[in-house]
C-alpha cells in the first residue's frame, strides 16, 4: 500500500481568516491525505519546524492579508538553511497575480487564488509530490 | 376566518395535485429547494402558512415590542441608513486622507479598519508585526497616530466606528483623548468600538488574552462608558464574520445571540443593571446571497434578542430590547474572476439589508477579492447604497415585505431554528464553553465545507467561476501597500518615544498593572497611560503580562 502523503496546512503571520485553510484541510482528508493544520499566526520558523518534525512531504500555506510577499519566501529561506529541499510548498490566499512570479523565484511551487476548486489542490499535490 | 382557511385548503390541494401531475412532463429545475441554513422552499407559499402567526405578539409594529417590522416607527422615512464604508490602509495621513474623500462623496459616519499587529495589540516595530505593518489597514501604534487619523475632522460631528476588539479599550481611550485634545467632551462622541472577543475565538481571528479576563475589560467598557461615554456603542456583536467563516444565516443569528447573553450575563455578573448597557449593545450582521432568506434573518434577529432582553434578562427599556445593527455585505460571495459582476451581487446584498431595516451599511467594492478596494471601486460600492436610497422607492415605506407569506414564514422558521441552537449552547454551558470546547468552530467549519462541496459538485451556481465562465485577462495595478509604509511608521514610533516623558509612561504602565491584578475599572487607567504617550504595544504587553494569552482550541486535524 502506498505511503499516505502528510500535509502541513499552515497559517503565518497574523491573519485570522482560516475558512480557506479548514476547507483545503477537509478536502486534502477526504482524499486520504494526514493534514496537521498549525492554527493561526505562526512564524516561519514555528512553520518549519513543525514541518520537520511532523515529516511532512508537503506545506501548504494560507495568507489573506496581504503578508505573503514577506511570510512566503522567508519560510522557504529559513527551509533552505535547514537543509530541506525534498519538500513541496504551496501557497493560497488573496494573492495578486503579479507576485507570484516573485513568489515562485522563492521557491513555491504553485499559488492558487480565491475560486480554486479543492479537487485542483488534491491533484496538483498527487502528481507534483517529492516523495 | 375558519371558513376562508378551509376554503383555501381545499382550494390548494386541488391545485397542488393538479400541479404535480404536470411535473412528471414538466420538472421542476430541481427535485428540492432549500436554502443555505437548510430550510426546504416551498413551491407557493399562502395564508395558510402565516396561519399560526399571531400579528401583534409575533410581528407588531415598527419601534413598538418585539421590534420584527424595525426598531423605529419611522424608519428610513425620517432618514435613510447610515452609509459607512470600512476603509484603512497604510498609514495614518494616508487612511485620514480617505476618510476625507469619503465625507466629500456623502458619506455619513466613519469606519475604521486597523492593521492586523494594531489589532493584536503589537507595535509596528515588534518582529510580529514583520510583513503586516499597513497591509489591512491603518497602523496606530500611539495617541500620536491618531491624532494624525482624524486631523481636520471634528469628532463631535461625525460619528466612527471602529474595528477593534481585544485592545478596544485602548482605541476608544485613544479617541477619547483626541477628541479631548479638539475640545470636544466624551458625553458628545458618537461611534461604536467590535468590543466582540467571542467572535474572534470562533471566527476571526485577532484575540489576545484569554476569555475570562477579556469578558472583564469588556464589562468595564460597559460600565465606563454607561457613565462618561453615554452615546457610545460599547459593543458591537457580531455575525458578520461567523457567516464570512462559513455559517448558515440560522447559525450567524443563533452565535451572534448567543454571544450576545453570555455578554449580558458577564455584565450582570459584574453588578451592572441590564438597563444601564443594555441601551448601547449594537450588533453586526452579514449581508449574503439569499435575498429572502436575508430579509427574514434580520427580522427573526430582531424577534430573538428582543424577547431574550425582555423574558431572559427583565431589561424594562425598549432600547435593552433593540437590535440595532450594521450590515456588511458578504465579502465571502465576491469572485476573483469576472469582478464586475461583483457589483450586482452587491447591490442585490444591500438592497436585503435595506429591506431587513439595517441602521448603517457597508457595500463592499468589486475588487476585494483581489486587493485593497481602489477608489473608484469604493465610490461605485457607495453609489449602489446611494441609488437605493434615492431612487428605487424602498426606503420610502417601512419594512415594505412584512405581510409577505413567503418572508413571514421564513422569518417564523429561523426564528424557530437559531433558538434551537441557542437552547443547545446553553446546554454545553453558554457560548464560551461553547467555544472553548470547539463546538461553535466545528458547526461553522462543516457548514463551510459542505457550501464549497456544493460549488465543486456544481448543486450551487457561483456565476463566472462554476457557470458562464470566460476566458479573462488578469486584472493588473492593483492598489497594494508600498513596504516603505512599515520603515516609516516605525520611524515615526522611534520619535514619539524619543520625545515623550519616560517617567510619565512608566507610572502609567505601572498603575495599570496593579489594576489589572486587582479589580479597579482599567478605563481610566488605560486612558491616562495612553495619554503619556505609552503605545499600544506596551499597553497591551502589559495587560499579556497578567492575563497570558489565549491558546486556539483545535478542531481538525489527523
């Protein structure tokens, strides 16, 4: 049987709004992923570290406020300087197209704006997955 | 009577078997019609389903006990809503500067969003706050910047609201000692502070100390304010974002309301008498897609709380018994794709509002599902207020669908239904235990998922992301926060603690510390140490300092 794909469903910085990131959660459930939601405001280095030790093979974060273009690429830096490269990033929210350019130099791999269906979300995870 | 309805049974059930004999030929779009609180729609609605539904107890007249056709007799004929739209951003010259346009376009009454470190109560300065500073509006990190807010503007002729709740107590002091500083005594300031902490614990987000020491600056809010703020609402209860979390309109009632008591019996714990706040509780509704259900939700709201103020609580005081309310409209509902289209939701959401007897009113602008709301998108979201106002005729006769059998019986059905769960909640302990324990959250977040399953099985149309679609161009020259906005404000936080008295600052923090640990109303104190300049963040570090920090319930999870 395969390994199960574990998921760390992530909220950085100070932003309330976890509608998004409880929905994504229940859907990535429902498709037989193990998803550890992190509840609000977490640091990036709470992030990864949760994400090491919970052995996550991906990181799913969530920002509506507007902080991504700072919260998003220092979670992947702090990810780099630990050492973890075998992890898939992904990142949701109210996120203008314009950053993400930016936001995918930094290292995340795909951005999914307001309207993503989550069934989008469960294969982008299945077929893009490190390991 | 007894005649009429038998005349009209018999007349109906002819009619009904003759109807759905056609139906195997001619189906009807759908094989069940519900609503999103889950209330099956019937095909026609008739006397006969307002039949039980006594006029005087159960509906009334408007201003007049339980208050479901409005809580003025007169309503928007003797003036229509305030219109007040949520803005802040940036920095506090920047947010002033649009409040100003805003009055400039006929705006009524202010309403102030505040950057998320202000609203958690860090500085701008604090490693917190780092990615935040601005971002969803005005950063205040001292008496300083609100000054700066509401320069030029005289706070005894405009009334604000403000979008604050764990350190509410610190902004309203603030306010104070502005409007203080332009001559203009407490006893004239208009305006409302969230003050709402269980809706932060369930729904949205920005809660600092834990319930128990929350619930008691709330209290002495109440009781500050009853005394030297006498207009001021001191609370305002909210919906909003329970329903933005994903709530059904039933349980956006059922939690508003049920916050609501465990406020009134915190207050009454504290030796308040009901009537002495009971006046200045107002409530914050949302504004969603089901036009009819929308309707009927404002006026079982009214109902509900009416009838809790007056059995529950004995508030003798029609104004104890009042909801009144804002609405916002549900910004949950906006679509990132085909924007336009956001300004018909908005204005179909408005108009439920206007028909519910909403006080004031904020219509969000199209863009808010990708950015910050541009100009001309607030302006357009100000007029749709405005033409239903002025030119549709609605606000021209006073809860116009009362009478409807259709909105009556609805509004009877989620009377009955928010009740229910208000019974549940008193059962687990109230709503703090309810929160405390999750319960709240998890209701919210399986009505949440159960409404995005429905889009994604295509059972609920989204038009332009599910139905209609098109192949569009990304929008571009979005209004976004320039980053040197976080380098300035703490420039400018570096110069007020430069320039201030230390020794002053430190007494302050000292006395509220001590009031804190004890009993005293920390109003005062809270405002004599704003007055020295002390900054929200060391107020509120303070305050973290004796009361610890609130740690989130977990509700999902592997």
């Amino acid at each position: 049987m395969d390994k199960k794909i574990r998921v760390l469903a992530a909220k950085p910085g100070l932003d309330g709004h976890d509608r998004g990131v409880k929905v994504v959660t229940s859907a990535l459930m429902d498709a037989g992923m193990e998803v550890i939601y992190t509840g609000l405001r977490q640091t990036p280095a709470q992030i990864v570290e949760a994400a090491i030790q919970e052995d996550v093979d991906v990181i799913a974060m969530s920002i509506l406020s507007g902080a991504h273009d700072y919260l998003f690429p220092k979670v992947m830096e702090l990810l780099r300087e630990k050492g973890v490269d075998d992890v898939l990033v992904i990142g949701g929210g109210i996120i203008p197209d314009e950053d993400i350019p930016a936001l995918k130099q930094a290292g995340i791999k795909e951005v999914f704006g307001p309207g993503t269906s989550t069934e989008d979300i469960v294969k982008y995870i299945k077929e893009n997955v490190k390991r | 009577m007894q005649n009429t309805n038998q005349g009209l049974l018999d007349s109906l059930n002819k009619w009904t078997e003759g109807v759905e004999k056609k139906l195997q030929k001619n189906p009807e779009r759908k094989q069940n019609f519900v609503n999103t609180s889950g209330i099956p729609v019937n095909r026609l609605y008739t006397p006969v389903d307002a039949a039980d539904t006594d006029y005087m107890s159960e509906i009334g007249l408007p201003g007049e006990y339980p208050f479901t056709r409005g809580v003025q007799p007169t309503m928007y004929r003797a003036r229509h809503w305030t219109m007040r739209m949520y803005a802040g951003f940036a920095t506090a010259e920047e947010s002033n500067k649009r409040y100003k346009f805003l009055l400039d376009q006929g705006q009524t009454g202010l309403s102030v969003a505040f950057d998320l470190p202000t609203q958690i109560g860090y500085d701008s300065d604090s490693e917190m706050a780092i990615g935040e500073v601005g971002k969803v509006g005005v950063a205040i990190d001292s008496l300083k910047d609100m000054e700066t807010l509401f320069d030029g503007i005289p706070l005894d002729k405009v009334s604000t609201s403000m979008t604050i709740n764990a350190p509410a107590a610190v902004l309203l002091a603030m306010y104070i000692a502005v409007a203080e500083k332009q001559g203009v005594s407490p006893e004239k300031l208009t305006g409302t502070i969230q003050n709402d902490i269980l809706k932060e614990y369930s729904s949205r987000g920005t809660y600092i100390f834990p319930p128990k020491p929350s619930m008691r600056i709330i209290t002495d809010i109440f009781s500050y304010c009853a005394k030297s703020v006498p207009l001021w609402n001191t609370i305002s209860i909210s919906g909003y974002h329970i329903r933005e979390a994903g709530s059904t309109a039933v349980q956006e009632v059922a939690f508003t309301l049920a916050n609501g008591i465990a406020y009134v019996e915190a207050a009454r714990q504290s030796g308040l008498d009901v009537d002495t706040f009971g006046p200045r509780l107002s409530f914050f509704f949302n504004a969603h897609l089901d036009f009819f259900e929308e309707i009927a939700k404002f006026r079982a709201a009214r109902r509900l709380w009416a009838r809790i103020m007056k059995e529950r609580f004995g508030a003798k005081n029609p104004r104890s018994q009042m909801v009144r309310f804002h609405t916002q409209t549900a910004g949950c509902t906006l679509t990132a794709q085909q924007p336009k289209n956001n300004i018909v939701r908005v204005a179909f959401q408005a108009l439920s509002a206007v028909l519910g007897g909403t006080q004031s009113l904020h219509t969000n602008s199209m863009d808010e599902a990708l950015c910050l709301p541009s100009e001309e998108a607030v302006q357009i979201a100000l007029r749709t207020q405005q033409l239903i106002a002025n030119e549709t005729g609605v606000a021209d006769t006073v809860d116009p669908l009362a009478g409807s059998y259709y909105i009556e019986a609805l509004t009877n059905q989620i009377y009955e239904r928010a009740q229910e769960y208000i019974r549940k909640i008193d059962e687990i302990g109230g709503a703090v235990s309810a929160i405390e324990k999750g319960y709240v959250q998890r209701e919210i977040q399986d009505s949440a998922y159960k409404y995005q399953r429905e889009i994604e099985q295509g059972k609920r149309v989204v038009v332009g992301l599910n139905k209609f679609q098109v192949k569009e161009e990304k929008p571009t020259n979005l209004l976004r926060v320039d980053p040197k906005v976080r380098v300035d404000q703490i420039e400018r936080l570096r110069k007020v603690r430069s320039e201030r008295n230390d020794e002053k600052v430190k007494k302050g923090l000292a006395a509220l510390k001590q009031g804190a640990e004890g009993t005293d109303n920390l109003m005062p104190l809270i405002l004599e140490a704003v007055k020295t300049y002390a900054t929200l963040g060391e107020i509120c570090d303070v305050l973290r300092g004796v009361f610890g920090e609130y740690q989130q319930v977990s509700t999902l999870g592997s």
